[in-house]
C-alpha cells in the first residue's frame, strides 16, 4: 500500500497516474523497439513501480515459476502468456514490436481496470481462440477516458501494420497529460551521470557532448518515419543516454579525483546562483511558470535513487 501512497500522502492514484505509467511504458518500449529488441512478455506483472512513481519495463522470464502461474498457459511444451498475446503470436508464433503494441494495449487494460485480470470470467480455451479470432475485444474498464480506451482498441486491431507505432502512442498519452508533464521524464542529471555512483556505467568524458546518445541516423529518414521512431528522442535531452567508448582511460585515482572535482564546482556554482531549482528558465517562461513543474517533477535524490 505504501508503494500505491499518493506524493502527498493520500491512498491511491489519481488518473494523472495512471497515463503517467502509460506515457513511462511507452517511452520504454519505444526505445526498445527502436534497437530491434521484442519483449514478448509486456503486462503489468512485468512493470515494476519504484520511488517517486517511476516505472520500470523489466522481464522475470524463468525467474518466475511460470508452471504455477495461471497467467501462462501451455503450448505444446512451453508456457505462454495467452491473453496478453497478439493473434499473430498465438497462432503464427510471430513476434514483433507490433506484437508488443497489442500488448501494450492489454497492459492499458489491467491499469484503467486498476489490476483487473485480462478477458475476465473467460478461460484460454477453444472458445476463446474462437473469439479471438473473430474479433472479439474487451468492454471499456470504468476508469478509462474515452480517448485511453480509443488508443486500447488501434493497439488491437487485427492487421499489425494497422497498429500505432510506440512513437504515435507516446505522443498520444502525452497530449492527455498536464502542460509541460513529460518534461519531468526527459531530464538529465548530468552531473549524477559524471558520478561514480555504482548505478552509472563509468566513461571518461571531457564535455557534456560525450553524453550525446547515438541516434542511428546511417539507416535513413525514410526508415525512421516508417517505424515512427523519432532520432531525436535520442538526443542528450530526451533521458536515453548511450555513453561513449571511454577512448583513453584514466586511473581509478584520477577519475575520482575528477569526479571530485566536478562535484565540487557544481556546489560552488549552486551556492553563486543561489537557486537550487532542477529546472533552467527558457524564453517566454515566468518564474510561476518553473514553481509550478518544480512541484510536479520530482526531486533529484529520487530520480538518482531510482536509477537503482
């Protein structure tokens, strides 16, 4: 209960929330698609909430006693995750990031349901291969908006090449949400990614520009805009960092001492300002305009505690 504990200390989500969730698992599987990589197993039980409500797309595969579990049912001489599933997958054993939108679309199900179980009263049997195929999708769960469950129903549309791309349904949740929300997700601690915090892989740059994520331009314009990936979400902006080859290491003494060192200009440089605000005031912003995405984004400490 105390992970479900709103920031103000109230019991339960709000439905700013819940489309937070969706537009963090989204993001997640857009970057993941963009590196060719098929989850297979998107649902709920693989989405892990941390501190400061930040979600985490993980994958338990064998970890989980799948032989006891009733969410995976058995194919020939493997467990499957049935009802999570696109049809193409149940009955071509075809797995793409396509594949994975249908199942995001039932992971939107199980959190406008607030933890429903998938089709519920229906078992995995022919009858419900039957209504799979025929075209049969859940009923709208009562917390939904109008326009998540819109967004349920493109994710399921028989046809794959007919389903929105992780990138379209990122900007979908993200016009649901508040002004400015994702902004909250797109920042960068770079000063937390210089750290030698175990939690940061350790490189040797010399300037922020060593930070820049790669963004895979030698494969073409047309080929982005097909898959809808935009490489600018790439960028050192967009909270996907890639680091760099470390080209000519330096000595555990010496990176500490820079590490050190950088930590120490950054005090200095806080203490000059005399603001301790995470975000820069941009042209045309008002200081109400920052105090107000200051309280909506989290505090630092979370975000670098969550990285853990």
């Amino acid at each position: 209960m105390d992970s479900l504990m709103s920031d103000d200390g109230n019991e339960g989500l709000s439905t700013t929330d819940l489309l937070s969730f969706t537009y963090q698992v989204a993001r997640g599987m857009e970057f993941l698609s963009s590196k060719n990589c098929v989850h297979r197993d998107l649902a709920a039980r693989n989405v892990l909430l941390s501190q400061g409500k930040i979600v985490k797309i993980c994958d338990f595969g064998l970890a989980r006693d799948i032989m006891h579990d009733n969410n995976y049912v058995s194919k020939g001489s493997t467990f499957l995750p049935v009802k999570w599933m696109a049809p193409e997958s149940i009955f071509d054993n075809m797995y793409t990031s396509l594949s994975d939108v249908w199942s995001y679309g039932i992971l939107l199900w199980e959190i406008f349901s607030l933890g429903g179980t998938p089709y519920p009263g229906m078992v995995v049997d022919s009858s419900f291969y039957s209504k799979i195929k025929s075209g049969y999708r859940m009923a709208k769960p009562e917390q939904a908006p109008a326009d998540v469950y819109e967004m349920m129903m493109r994710c399921w549309n028989s046809e794959p090449e007919k389903r929105p791309s992780f990138f379209s349904l990122c900007e979908s949740v993200a016009s649901l949400l508040p002004s400015g929300y994702k902004r909250c997700f797109e920042r960068v601690n770079h000063e937390f990614l210089k750290s030698d915090h175990p939690a940061v892989t350790r490189v040797q740059v010399e300037n922020d520009d060593a930070y820049i994520g790669i963004t895979y331009k030698n494969q073409g314009k047309s080929k982005d805009r097909e898959s809808g990936f935009d490489e600018q979400r790439l960028s050192s902006d967009s909270g996907y960092i890639i680091p760099l080859p470390d080209l000519d290491p330096m000595s555990d003494d010496e990176y500490g001492k820079r590490n050190r060192h950088s930590s120490q200009t950054s005090e200095e440089s806080a203490i000059e300002t005399g603001s301790s605000s995470t975000l820069t005031k941009r042209e045309g912003e008002t200081l109400e305009d920052i105090t107000l995405l200051d309280e909506m984004c989290l505090d630092s400490d979370l975000v670098e505690d969550s990285f853990l």
